[in-house]
C-alpha cells in the first residue's frame, strides 16, 4: 500500500485496487472471455523455411501466430493499464511529498533546494515512494518487453500469411 505521509496507514486508494476496479467494470461491460494462456507449457516454435512447409502447416501456424497475436495485444494493454496506474501514484506522491518538504525547509528558514535534490530527498524520507518507483520501473520494462514479443508473433504471422497469399495467386494463375 502506498502511503505518502510518514505512519500515516490508508485504506481507501491504490494503483492495484484502481487496476482491479477497472478490470471488473470491463470484464462486466465487454461480456467477452478474456485470454487464459499457460505460455510456459507451450512448444517453443521452430523458425522453419515457411515457404516448404504443408498447407496444413501454414494453417496451424496462422491459428498460432494469429491466437498469440491477440493474446499478446491483450497482454500489452493490461500491463499499459498497470504502468499507467502505478505511474499517475507516483507522480502524485511524489508531488505531495515534495511541497510537503519544500514548506518544511521554507519555514526552517533553509535554502530552497533544486528539483532534484528535493526528489532525492523525498525518495530518502518515504520509502514507500521508492518501492513504488522501483514498481514503475519493473512495469516499463515488463511492457517494453511484452511490446516486442507482440510484434514477432505479428511478423511471423505476416510472413505466413505471405506464403498463403503466394501460392493463392499461383494457384489462380495455373
């Protein structure tokens, strides 16, 4: 749970709690089943020569590369939600905690600090902040990465659909 002032406990807000809100009004709105994929007990997919293989082959691997597509998509918006949450927390809490330490210093009579020198010092005094954005900095490179899985099953998916497309057009042409 994210707390931005020092002992202070709240119940009432979280990135997560938002998250899950979110996920339940939208599975309630959509009415549509959501993805339910074990990735780690598939087969890792061979990167044959596509243009040698069977039609049957291509089929299976458009059903494949077509299914994983869209489960990847799905994936990417899920986790953009969960940065964006964690993000806006962040970003929020961090604002809070630097005025709070900026009045602080102000009334101490201490020079006004730089920007980054106050984030540090707010990163040092709410470590909660620092796990948060420790969090943060998980979710972008969890997204990054899920971005770029996406994008080869989309290329896979391209290139099969290629071949199909091919031998379509040489077998009109016969």
């Amino acid at each position: 749970m994210v707390n931005y002032k020092e002992g202070e406990q709240s119940e009432k807000w979280t990135p997560m709690k938002a998250l899950g809100n979110v996920r339940r009004q939208l599975a309630s709105d959509l009415q549509v089943s959501s993805f339910d994929y074990d990735l780690d007990k598939l087969p890792k997919i061979p990167l044959e020569d596509f243009a040698s293989s069977s039609n049957d082959r291509l089929e299976s691997y458009l059903a494949m590369f077509g299914g994983y597509t869209s489960y990847y998509e799905a994936e990417v918006a899920k986790r953009e939600s969960t940065l964006f949450a964690l993000q806006a927390a962040y970003d929020d809490g961090t604002a809070r905690a630097m005025n709070r330490i900026a009045k602080a210093r102000e009334e101490e009579g201490k020079k006004k600090p730089t920007r980054e020198e106050l984030k540090g010092e707010v990163l040092e005094s709410y470590p909660q902040l620092w796990e948060l954005r420790k969090d943060v900095i998980e979710n972008e490179a969890a997204v990054i990465e899920t971005r770029g899985t996406l994008k080869a099953y989309d290329k896979a998916y391209a290139a099969v659909s290629r071949v199909v497309g091919l031998r379509t057009m040489g077998d009109r042409q016969r």
